[in-house]
C-alpha cells in the first residue's frame, strides 16, 4: 500500500471546532448548518484551505464537534430544507414566488449555501421537480425494462396520480405555469431539462414499444401526449369538480383505470399469432 492510501486526515484543529461553535451561537442555528465558508472566515483561511485541512468535506470536521460532546442539531440538511420551503412557495404563491432569497428565509440558511448545494435557481427548481414529479419514480420503472405493456401504463399512471395529488401541490402549479406561459423565459431553463428528459425515458420505452410491435407506430410526442393529457386533465381539474352539487367523482383508482384501458384501446397492436 503506498503512502498515500495509507495516510490518514489529520486531527480537525481545535481552532476550527471552535470557530464553528462561536459562529453557531452568534446566528442561534445548530454547528451543522454553519456554512463552511464562514467557518472558514472566522479561522482566517479560505474556503479551499478548510476544504483541504478537512479532506475534501465536513465529515470530518462533524466528527470532531461529536468528538468535543456537541450535538450537531436535529434540522435536516439545508439541500433538504430548501426543496421543501421552495415546493411550499411554489404551492401557495406560483413558480415566480421561487427567489432563493424567500427559500433561504423559510429554510432558515444563507443563501449562499443554496448556491452552494444548488448552484443557483435553476438547480432548486430542477431538485424540486425532481423530488415532486413521478419523473424518477417513473424512470425507475422503465429501467427494469418492462415488457408488460399493460402492467407498465397501469403503474405510470398511479405514480402520474399520486404525484399530481401530493402535498404541497408543485405539479398542478408548474402545469398551470406551462400553459399559462410557455414562453416566459424563467420556465425555459426548466423546460430544457424536463423534456429532453422525458424522452430519454418515456419517449425511448415508447420507440422500443413500437419496434416490438406492441404499440401503433406514431410520433413519440404524440403518444406521451395522448397518455398523459386525458389523466392530468382530469386531475387538474378534480379539485374543482368535487365542489359541484351533485357531480360524483369516481376514485382516483377508478380513474386510472379507465384512462389507462383507453390509451390501451387506442394504441395497443393484437399480439402476434403464438404470442403471448
């Protein structure tokens, strides 16, 4: 083993554990949410000398605050804090109430640690859709490689339901945003990454779907479209509905069923003679 495997991080001084204790009672916050940067300022050093000292992260200097017999404090991580205080924004107030100076205030961090853990706006909001969308739960379908078309749609769409009703309400609002203004330049960096997205996964299972023959060959916008439009449609519009006299809604499983049955009615090929 060389040298350099086998060295271990020096000791965290105690000059820095202090300068993390001082800082976390003159902002009234937990040592754990003091950025490193004004760690950092406090020792005298700069952002990259702390990093170096520590070995690259603040697992180490965490240790030590342990290590000296002080909690670190029991709020979650400021990347955690954030995606739920701007998702509560986005709920009650729309996408243009999103400005990391109104997360960092209702996250109760700096907002330089968003820039930090996001890199800016456009981060948050990709976290949040990403945390609040079906998209990851969705992705994670198709990459075991479905080959049960029914099973497969069935599925997407109770994930497409339960995201859609979830608390806070960020799909509804971002859709609402969507239609409302597509042009509106602070949605284009969100379109940018959703859609190209979109297509690597769902779009690409729907092109493998067609080549098996499984499925009509049309334009993959199309099919996404006539999938998820009628479902959302109706979920959008739910909350609403319910409040009219004497219009029962059916359940929410009654209606994934019924959305699916006719995407598959519309779209789906006869197995071929011997198949299954």
């Amino acid at each position: 083993m060389s040298n350099s495997e086998s060295r271990s991080p020096a000791p965290v001084s105690p000059e820095l554990v202090q300068a993390a204790l001082r800082l976390a009672r003159a902002r009234n916050v937990a040592v754990g949410d003091v950025p490193l940067q004004a760690i950092a300022q406090e020792a005298g050093i700069s952002r990259s000398t702390l990093l170096r000292r520590l070995g690259g992260g603040r697992r180490e200097l965490d240790e030590a605050v342990r290590a000296a017999g002080v909690d670190l404090g029991g709020q979650k991580p400021v990347r955690e804090r954030a995606v739920e205080a701007g998702a509560a924004l986005i709920s009650s107030s729309g996408l243009a109430s999103l400005s990391l100076e109104r997360v960092a205030s209702a996250a109760h961090c700096s907002v330089h640690s968003l820039y930090a853990a996001f890199g800016g706006r456009d981060g948050l909001l990709q976290a949040i859709f990403e945390r609040y969308s079906p998209i990851v739960d969705v992705e994670a379908v198709l990459a075991k490689q479905p080959t049960d078309l029914e099973t497969t749609i069935r599925k997407i769409y109770s994930l497409m339901a339960a995201a859609v009703q979830r608390e806070p309400r960020v799909m509804p609002a971002i859709l609402a945003e969507l239609l409302a203004r597509p042009q509106d330049e602070s949605l284009q960096p969100l379109i940018r990454y959703v859609f190209p997205r979109l297509f690597a996964g769902v779009g690409k299972w729907l092109t493998a779907e067609i080549a098996a023959g499984r499925i009509r060959d049309l334009p993959p916008l199309l099919l996404i479209q006539q999938m998820s439009s009628p479902l959302l449609m109706h979920l959008l519009l739910r909350p609403a509905t319910e409040r009219v006299p004497d219009m029962p809604s059916p359940s929410i499983e009654e209606v994934c069923d019924t959305f699916a049955d006719a995407f598959l009615r519309a779209v789906a090929l006869p197995a071929p003679d011997g198949g299954e």
